[in-house]
C-alpha cells in the first residue's frame, strides 16, 4: 500500500490501541449499576435457661 508509506506501521498500531484502550474505560467508567438496599435481619434466638 504505498498511500501508507510515511506513517509508521508502530505508531499506527499504538494508537489504535490507546484508542482502543481510551474507548473501553470511557465505556467502563459510565456505566453505574443500579444500588440495591436491603436489609440483612439477625435472627436472635433467646433461650431461656430454666434450672
């Protein structure tokens, strides 16, 4: 491919992958999960000693 000659194949190759790299973090990064609360109850169990 001549069109290519004066761009180096190296840089080429980093910068689709900083591109690459930059688009997966954007992606990442703005995704937010819905929170979930719910609450956790103890079950406590009184015994009573009778002697």
């Amino acid at each position: 491919m001549p069109q290519m000659a004066p761009l180096n194949w190296l840089t080429l190759f980093i910068l689709f992958t900083i591109t690459f790299m930059m688009f997966n973090s954007l992606i990442y990064f703005s995704f937010n999960y819905p929170v979930k609360f719910y609450k956790i109850k103890k079950i406590q169990k009184k015994i009573n000693w009778k002697w």
